[in-house]
C-alpha cells in the first residue's frame, strides 16, 4: 500500500493516544459509526491547546461522561466538525478522559493537541491542577512540546460542509490558573515515543556489474498504535550503528551511513505498509556482499524490529576493471580530460573499483566513476583487476 497522500479537511488529525494517566478514566465509548468513511490529514502536534468547555451544571459536573456524549454528538451531527474538537477532557474531580482517537487537530496554522477543561469555573482546583500537570507532562515528553496556547472555541457552522473553528480570547481566570497549575513545566525538545517497524520484505537483484547501482526495494509496516510522521523528525534508513557504508551513493544518499529518509508530508497509519526504494553503489572487487540497515528516528534510535540485510553479487562484466591505488594519499583526482592541467571534476577514494571506458597510452584511464559521470586519472595510481 502507498503511504496516504494528504487531503484538506477542516479538522486535520495525527497519531493514536498514549494509556492513560494517573487518576485518570478512559472514556472512548463512541459511536464510531458517525465518523466512520471521513478522512484526514495528518500532522504532527507542535504545542498543546487549553480550552474551557461549559454547560448545564447536572451533567458537566454531576455526570462529566453524560456530557462528553453529549458534546461529541452534538459536534458531529449538528456543527458538522468531524469529530470532538478536543483530544482529552479533565473534569473537576481531577479525572482525565481519552475522547478522540487522534493526537493533533488544526486550527489556523498550528497543529494541536487539545485538553479541554470541563467546568463553568475557570480557577483550577487543587486535584484537577494536579491531573493537568501529569497529562501535560507525560505528551510533551513523548511528542517532544515545549509550547502551549490558551484560546477558546468559536464555531464557524456552514451548511453544505464542515464546520470550521476558530480560537477566541479565553477566560482571563482560567489562563492566570493555567499559569500557576504549569509553573514548574519546562516542556522536552524531541519525543520519546517507542516505535517499532515490520520488515515485510527486501527486493533487490541477486548480482550487480560494477559500474551501475543496486536498487533495493524495502517495504515495512508500521507495528505500533499511532500513526508515522516525519514532518518535525525525520526517518531514516540506516546503515546499522551509523557507520559509514562504502556503497554508498555519493550525492544521493543523505550522508554516507543514510541511504534515505521519509519525506516530510508523509505519514503511515498503524498496519499500514510503505515502500521505500534506495540505491548502492558497489564499487569493490567481484565478489559476495552484504549490508545491514536499520530504521530510524532522529540519529541514533533504532526502530525495534527494524533491522535487515541486502545480499548481492558483485560481478565484473564486460569491461576491463581497476582498483584505486593512492594509500598515501587516499585518494585520486578525476579530470575532464587527460592531462594534468585539465578541470578537476571530483575526486575516487583508494580502494575502490571502477570499470575502464578507455585507456590511453600516455598512461591515463578514462573510468565510470559514479552514474552518468565518466572522467580521467593517471594510471599509476590504479591497479588493473583479472
């Protein structure tokens, strides 16, 4: 399956939602079926949105589970949202409720996750003050949030689409009680979330004729609960523990230990498999390889189960082969022509093997060094392979 491309819609959602905290209920007893068939963007969450919610004292505080039904209902068939416009709820009581199975909403150009605080009182109390602190610090550190914004909701209803939401100036009360509840908050720079990969399969050719690249053909699927996103971190395809790989594609792979990342607008929902492609450049002697790769995220985690192994065969083919041989100098000039006095255009590393187009006899190979790029060298720094 190709990874989702991304839809406009009004509500924009991400990722699956961590267990809950401490003190905290679950309430996720929907009726799905009113959701069901929309889709969605996905975005991964850059601050955290706090929002009051109030209504009829008899349920908001007497029955908090009465009224979120009521609220997601409400929201669904009658503003036309998409959804309930909030990721959590925390009641009075200091009890914290799941209430939507996305991690990110978007209004304006920021992408939120929302706690909507359920009270006709903006001045937290001590036990719901306590809650928000938990919450609040259990998903900035797995999605890495430093931020947060304090708006309530207006509703943009229209009749023939989705209803929109924009944010209003809160409740001067609620903010100064916000304030004190998150005094000692500082936020975390980068997510800790645990992810974890399938490696469905790797397609590559059984052998290789130096001079041209190997293509790889990886598909993975996502293992975990909530959706793949590299919008604010990239993933990688590494070589295992980072270490530079001597067929790597020069000016192609991302550095010499990534052969490829995940482009930034895409996403991958739990089960879902993606299909990547990269390249090897085998510049070495005939003969049997092998590369293991991992996935990551950031530079050095490593997706559980994530590691495979490229196997091939290097073969020599048609053409007559050289290895570079410039140990003291560790490398050898690449010329557009052949005399000294000609253009560099890149330069070979000693060790490596390239198939000959030309020699000519004033000592002077003409090699392809790279694909669709020929050029000359000297060739006392080469040593001709059988």
């Amino acid at each position: 399956m190709k990874i989702k491309n991304l839809i406009a819609v009004t509500i924009l959602m991400l990722l699956s939602t961590p267990a809950v905290y401490a003190r905290a209920d679950v309430y996720e007893d929907f009726d799905t079926s009113l959701v069901q068939g929309i889709e969605y963007t996905y975005q991964e969450p850059k601050k955290i949105l706090f929002t009051q919610i109030e209504g009829r004292y008899d349920t908001l505080a007497l029955s908090p589970k009465e009224f979120l039904d009521t609220v997601y209902y409400y929201s669904i068939t009658k503003l036309k949202l998409g959804n309930i416009p909030f990721h959590y709820a925390l009641d009075e009581s200091g009890n914290v409720y799941k209430t939507a199975n996305y991690d990110a909403l978007k209004i304006t150009d920021e992408s939120y996750i929302v706690i909507a605080y359920l009270s006709n009182n903006g001045q937290l109390n001590s036990n719901a003050s306590n809650s928000l602190f938990k919450l609040v610090e259990e998903l900035s550190y797995l999605y890495g949030l430093e931020e947060y914004d304090i708006n309530n909701y207006s509703i943009l209803q229209s009749e023939s689409s989705f209803s929109k939401l924009k944010l209003i100036e809160p409740n001067k009360l609620f903010v100064d009680s916000l304030a004190v509840a998150l005094k000692d908050w500082e936020g975390y720079d980068r997510e800790h979330l645990k992810y974890s990969a399938s490696i469905e399969s790797v397609e590559t050719p059984e052998a290789v004729v130096i001079g041209n690249d190997l293509s790889v053909k990886l598909s993975i699927k996502n293992s975990n609960d909530f959706v793949w996103t590299s919008d604010k971190y990239p993933i990688y395809i590494s070589v295992k523990d980072s270490e530079e790989s001597i067929f790597a594609v020069n000016e192609v792979w991302d550095s010499f230990s990534k052969a490829t990342h995940v482009d930034s607008d895409e996403f991958l929902l739990p089960g879902e498999v993606l299909e990547i492609e990269f390249e090897l450049d085998p510049k070495v002697a005939p003969g049997d390889y092998t590369e293991t790769f991992t996935i990551l995220k950031f530079v050095d985690e490593v997706f559980s189960n994530s590691e495979f192994t490229v196997k091939f065969k290097v073969e020599k083919g048609e053409q007559d082969i050289v290895r570079i041989d410039s140990p003291e100098a560790g490398y050898v000039n690449i010329r557009n022509c052949r005399r000294f006095s000609c253009e560099q255009v890149d330069v070979v590393n000693d060790g490596e093997v390239f198939p000959v187009i030309e020699y000519d006899e004033s000592c002077w190979y003409k090699i392809r060094y790279a694909k669709d790029k020929e050029g000359w060298f000297y060739c006392p720094f080469a040593e001709k392979i059988e």
